[in-house]
C-alpha cells in the first residue's frame, strides 16, 4: 500500500465534467486576466469569509505584500510575525518596506503566543505619545502591524492579539494561506468569526495544494475595508485607478481569469472537503491519542480546524520520517528550520536571541498525509506503522550506537 502525502488528481478528476466546461467556456471567450469571472469569484469568496470585499491576485505572497502596503504601514517600520511559518510571511514584510521581526508560538497550538506578543510590546518597546506607537527601544523603530498565521489550518488566539493590537495600535493582517474556512470562537463578539474577517484584512493562498486550490498560482485579499480593497486593487494592477491613469506604482499582480473560474467551482466544495480533512484528524486522533511517544494536534475549544495540516510531534521525528518513508507513507516537514535560522536572515538581530518553542518544535513535527480522500482504511495502516515503530533508541533498528568518544561503531 503506498499513500500519498497530497492527492491533486481525484478532485480534479471527480470535477472534470464542470471544470472542462468552464476551461472551455474561458477559452472561447478570449478573456484571460480578469473580467466577470475574476469578480464573481471575489464576491463569492468575500461573502465566504464573511466580509465587505476580496480583491484576487496573483498569489497569496502578492496578497500579503499588497494587504500591508494598502493598510498604510509605515515604511521601515517593524511587523512582528512568528518564525515558524513560510518565508513568504516575512518576505512580504520585507518587499512592503518594513521589517520583519518575531515573537515565539504556543507550544500547543504552533500558533503566535499572544502573551509573548505583549511581552514583546512591554519589554522591548516604548510608547510614543507623538506618533500614539509602540517604538522598539533598541532600533528606534516603530511598530506598525502583527501578522498572526493561521497554521495549519487553525487560527491563531485572536482575541487578546487584536486587544493588545487595539491598545498598541497596531495594524492586524491575517495570514490565512492555510485557513480558508477556519473559525475562532470570539468572545468579544461572542460568535464564531471565520478566517479572513478578523484583522484590518487578511491574505489567502491558492496554491494548488492549499484546501482551496487553484490549478496554478492565484491568492486573495479579504477586508471589511473600501479604501484599503481600493489600493489593492491599484497596487495589484500597476497603480491604476482607470486604464493608463497611474495614482501609483504598482505590481502585475492580477489573477488570471482561468484560476478565478476554477476557484469559483471549487469553492461549492469547501465546506465537504473541510468536513472530511476533520473527519480524518479524528480518525488519526482516535489511533494515536493513546500512544505515549507522539503528540497529536492540539485544536483548541475556540477554534474549528480545517486541517490544512495534520501535525503529529515526536522525539524521534527523523527516524519516524524514515521509517514511514519506508513503508511508502509520504510524509512532510512544516517547517524544517526556524526563519530566523535561514541564510536569508543571516546577520540580523531580531529582538530575541532565541525561540526556544519555535526551535523545540521544528525538531519535532511530522506532517502526515492529510487530504479529503483519505478512507479510515488508510489512516489506520499509517497509524498502526506508527504504533509499531520502535520508539527505544536502543532496541530500534534505526539507531546506530556511538562509542564513548561519538565516532560510529564500526560492527
Ligand atoms: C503560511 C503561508 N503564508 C504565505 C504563503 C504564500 O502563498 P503563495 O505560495 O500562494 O504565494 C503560504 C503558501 O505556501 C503559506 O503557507
């Protein structure tokens, strides 16, 4: 039996009749980059994540670049996000014209600890009673947004962020690439807000292997903001208010019509495919809950998953990764090294010199296979090769015993 990580083609085959129509329909029309089709789907998807507007782009990084900017951040100031997620969260930062620093995650959830956040605001910041913001003590900069990710699948503990967000002024964009769908239980609302609707706005991936794929590269902004889906449309259309009138310079950042379309069919399909992406976390909870050497994701009572990512940690994560490598389970690493550790930020000071739970947890996640097709048959062949694995350094086949002095024994 060999079980893939992600599997593309089924959807697709199971939609073909209606995607082929469509791609058919695109093609006789001659209308490639945005159109009718491109705004329908940006109703569709803003009326999904329960809010005023989404304005389509190219990419869910273009859409984080262009949120930032539109939300007015200052330039060089600093945008604090978490080191454990996707270079693109903080490259986008960089590319808005602002500075990219972190605060640790919660070791339950992997998802920005809010209380770090205002250990951050409290320790390393002043209050500027001039410009009403937090200053950071040792760059002089200002502090102008957070950018919570919803890793995973789960949304981050929004409450005390946009609380300490309102008295720190600071600007919330959601990076919920790998939430569409996702709810948090507020209790200053006192209802369940969906992800996207949360922050002054949010931005969405469409990857083709996000839980609403595109078959290409495609992303979204959402906001309850007119000014701010205004400039993001300006910025993702270089500048333009009108054609050939250039309020500013923008980015070819456009989302093609074909992906608007494809996007628009799929999304009739989210809410089964959520349910079923849950109902395989359950299965794989019900196998692996018991077993002492693994911990199974956390889902918070505040938070309705969706399961982009079904995270299994363990001590022994390199040789479980091998093992079910072995046995054709396709496994994955989100993510295998902490931002701040990558060469691309080699040479910067960032607040902390260290992100104890960050790093703790990057040695020991294992991504397992997750997807709306997977049977309980599947789940439970990969659960009980992870039963039987030999989790005893000692005794396990994969272990390689070292003398006294570290070098490999040679028998
Ligand atoms: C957390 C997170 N942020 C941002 C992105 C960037 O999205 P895209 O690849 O569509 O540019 C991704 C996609 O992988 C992501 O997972």
């Amino acid at each position: 039996m060999t079980i893939p990580f992600l599997d593309l083609a089924t959807p697709h085959r199971e939609l073909k009749e209606e995607l082929v129509e469509l791609f058919t329909d695109i093609l006789l029309s001659g209308r490639f980059v945005g159109g009718p089709v491109v705004e329908n789907f940006e109703r569709e998807f803003a009326a999904y994540c329960n809010v005023n507007y989404c304005v389509a782009v190219g990419s869910g990084t273009d859409a984080l670049r262009f949120a930032l900017m539109a939300s007015g951040i200052e330039r060089e100031s600093i945008v604090l996000t978490v080191p454990n997620t996707f270079i693109a969260t903080t490259e986008a930062i960089s590319q808005a014209g602002a500075i990219p620093d972190f605060v640790d995650i919660n070791e339950q959830t992997y998802n920005m600890d809010p209380e770090k956040l205002r250990d951050y605001l409290e320790t390393h910041c002043v209050w500027d009673a001039a410009t009403l913001m937090p200053v950071h003590r040792l760059t002089q900069r200002p502090v102008s947004a957070v950018i919570p990710v919803h890793l995973y699948g789960q949304m981050a503990d929004m409450d005390p962020i946009t609380d300490l967000a309102r008295q720190y002024n600071l600007k919330v964009i959601e990076d919920a690439c790998q939430a569409h769908g996702a709810q948090y239980y507020s209790s200053l609302s006192r209802q369940w807000e969906t992800a996207g609707s949360m922050g002054v706005a949010a931005a969405f991936s469409f990857y083709p292997g996000k839980n609403l794929g595109a078959c290409g590269e495609a992303g979204a902004i959402t906001t309850n903001s007119e000014e701010l889906a205004h400039k993001a449309r300006m910025l993702r259309d270089h500048g333009q208010s009108q054609k050939y009138c250039h309020e500013l310079e923008g980015y070819n950042g456009r989302m093609d019509t074909l992906q608007a379309g494809i996007l628009s069919v799929k999304l009739r399909y989210l809410d089964d495919w959520i349910a079923r992406r849950r109902q395989a976390a359950r299965w794989y909870n019900e196998f692996l809950e018991e077993l002492e050497e693994v911990i199974t994701p956390a889902e918070s009572a505040l938070c309705k998953s969706v399961y982009h990512l079904y995270i299994l940690r363990t001590a022994r994560r390199d040789e479980l990764k091998e093992y079910l490598t072995a046995h054709n389970v396709d496994v994955g690493l989100h993510y295998p090294t902490p931002l701040h550790k990558q060469r691309a930020y080699m040479g910067r000071q960032f607040s902390y010199s260290a992100y104890p739970v960050t790093e703790k947890v990057c040695r020991e996640i294992l991504s397992l296979p997750m997807f709306p097709g997977l049977s309980r048959q599947d789940i439970s062949f990969i659960a009980h090769l992870i039963q039987d694995f030999d989790y005893d350094e000692k005794t396990s086949p994969l272990y390689e015993p070292h003398d006294l002095t570290g070098s490999p024994r040679s028998e």
